[in-house]
C-alpha cells in the first residue's frame, strides 16, 4: 500500500523552523553610544567666583581668610555633588614654621574608572617682592590663584548639570605660592602639590591625565607650551593645545615654547606619576614674564578678563566632553 506523506512534511517542517526560531535568543539590542555636546562654559559665573573669593581677603596659610577660603570651597563643591576630601598637612615658609595648609579634592562620577583630574591652587602670595611699595604685604590674588579655582568651580558646576562619560576629579593646591628665589628654590614651591603627590588622596588614584590652571584670566594672556610639561607629557599638550586652536583659541594657545615653571604640575608628573600639562600665562616675548602685575599689588580683579576665563573654561570643558565622547 502506498502512502502520501507530502501532508505530513510541510506541516512538520514548519513546526521544527518555529520550534528552532523560539529556542534561539535573540540579538542584543544595538546600544551605540550618545554623542555628548560641549556645554558652553559661563564667564561671567568664573568672574563671580573671583570676586568671592577676592572678598575673603588676602587666602595666606593660616589667616582667616584662608580658613574661610578652605570653608567655602569645600561647600560649594558638596552642593554640587562632589565627594570632598580634605588633606591637612603643615608647611614652613617664608620664615613660618609649622603652618597649618590644606588641600581640597572633589570627585564626581566616583564609579566611573576613566578619570581626568584638574587642579589649581588657592592660596596667596604672602609678599609683594616685584612691587615698588608694600613688598611685605600679601598680594590680592585675582589672577594668580583665584583664576584658576574660578574656572574648575565653573566647570563643577556644568559637569553636576550635564553628565558626562567619565569621573572627574577637581584638586584645589594649598602653599603653592610661597617660595623663594635661588638655589634649590624649586624645593620651596607647590608645598601642597609636593606632599599631595607622595601621599596621594584617594590611595591607589590614577586618573588618565591631568590639567593644571595657573593665572588663566588676565587681558590678552597667551598661553605658550610651558618647557617642562613637554618634557613630562608632551602628547597631551600638543592634544591640548590642537584643539583649543581649531576652536578659534590661537591667539590665546600659542605654539612658541615657553619657559620652565616650577608648578604643582611638577611634582604630579614626578612623584605622583600622573602625567599633567600646566596651562599658565607666560608671554612669548620674555619666556619668564608672568605680566606686569605678577606678585605685585597689581594682582586684581581690574586685570581679569572674561574673554581670557571664557577661552581657558571652554577648553578644559572640551576635553573633558571629548573625552567622554572618545574624540579627544
């Protein structure tokens, strides 16, 4: 007897193909990663920090003024969202002995590993040695320090308001400004960078790079390839520097090599092994000219610009969205 099994086959194989389709997991989703804008960076919110801090008083280790410097900042930063730790060392200096000195850390996105760490210093010059009067008296400050945390509070803040890919970590100096001139003066600056650098705040802390502000507000500053953060990260400073001009900053980020600066970016690269770029004003003409109002009276907020804040906060800001975005 003969049998028609054609009925019997489709039938099947339709049911193995659903069978096989149903047992097999489907695809991961794409998941591409967001391209993140660059927030524009508030010059006028820098400024305000300035002045603030400029309302405190002469930021000197062990004044009032410094301790409310240290108060306010570590406020500010918590409110937006930062985890601050303080580190508390003592520092000898221009005749002090045992000066209590703290420096200020603030991380955000603490669970992300990719981390960029920028930094600058708070405190204040205790004297006026290049002015012609009042050499013994501490110096306002506006540009040589308060500059600098102006930016880094303005970038907090856009960074607590726009996310951003990868952990950032804002580091405030202390005792960087009270060195001497003559041998082994190198020794005598960047005391909170020195003693952060061989204790550093987290244990284990590596971040990818770092960035250092130091005098980033004054009119027509120029920033120049500082000599020794070539020698320590070269690559990162011409990345820098590449990209703040192709953002139209060429008259600000120059390409002439600039003299050696004995910054807290000295010790990071050194004894941290972090490798850190210091963006500071040197004038191309005079490789060890810090400007006309450099540790002089003359250091205030009449010789901020907020196109000079503007250009420098928009920069840093780049980098650290670009660098979220893998372009950088």
């Amino acid at each position: 007897m003969k049998y028609n099994f054609d009925f019997l086959i489709v039938p099947t194989l339709l049911l193995v193909l659903f069978v096989s389709c149903k047992n097999e997991s489907p695809p991961p989703p794409l998941t591409e990663k967001v391209k993140l804008s660059v927030p524009a960076f508030n010059s006028d919110s820098a400024y305000i920090y300035i002045e603030k801090q400029l309302s405190f008083g002469y930021r000197v280790p062990g004044t009032e003024a410094h301790e409310k410097t240290i108060q306010w900042l570590t406020d500010k930063m918590q409110k937006l969202g930062g985890e601050v730790t303080q580190q508390n060392f003592k520092a000898n200096f221009l005749g002090l002995k045992n000066v209590e000195c703290t420096n200020i850390m603030a991380r955000f996105n603490t669970d992300l590993s990719t981390r960029v760490l920028l930094a600058a210093h708070f405190d204040t010059r205790m004297i006026a040695e290049k002015d012609d009067e009042r050499k013994d008296e501490p110096i306002p400050g506006a540009d040589d320090g308060a500059s600098g945390v102006a930016v880094l509070l303005e970038i907090a803040r856009i960074v607590s308001q726009n996310p951003v890919g990868i952990g950032v970590d804002i580091l405030f100096f202390d005792a960087e400004d009270q060195g001497t001139s003559g041998p082994g003066s190198d020794k005598t600056w960047a005391l909170g960078a020195q003693y952060w650098s061989k204790n550093i705040i987290p244990k284990g802390y590596k971040p990818e790079y770092g960035i250092l502000l130091d005098m980033v507000g004054s009119e027509n500053a120029t920033f120049g390839k500082e000599s020794l953060s070539t020698g320590f990260a070269r690559e990162l400073q011409n990345k820098i520097w590449t990209l703040a001009q192709n953002m139209g900053y060429s008259d600000y980020f120059q390409n002439f090599s600039a003299g050696t600066v004995f910054d807290d970016h000295v010790y990071v690269n050194r004894d941290a092994k972090i490798k850190m770029v210091d963006i500071i004003n040197m004038s191309p003409k005079d490789q060890m000219s810090f400007g006309f109002y450099h540790h002089t009276h003359d250091d205030n907020i009449d010789i901020i610009s907020k196109r000079t804040l503007k250009v420098v906060g928009q920069v840093v800001t780049a980098v650290l969205y670009n660098e979220s975005n893998g372009t950088f």
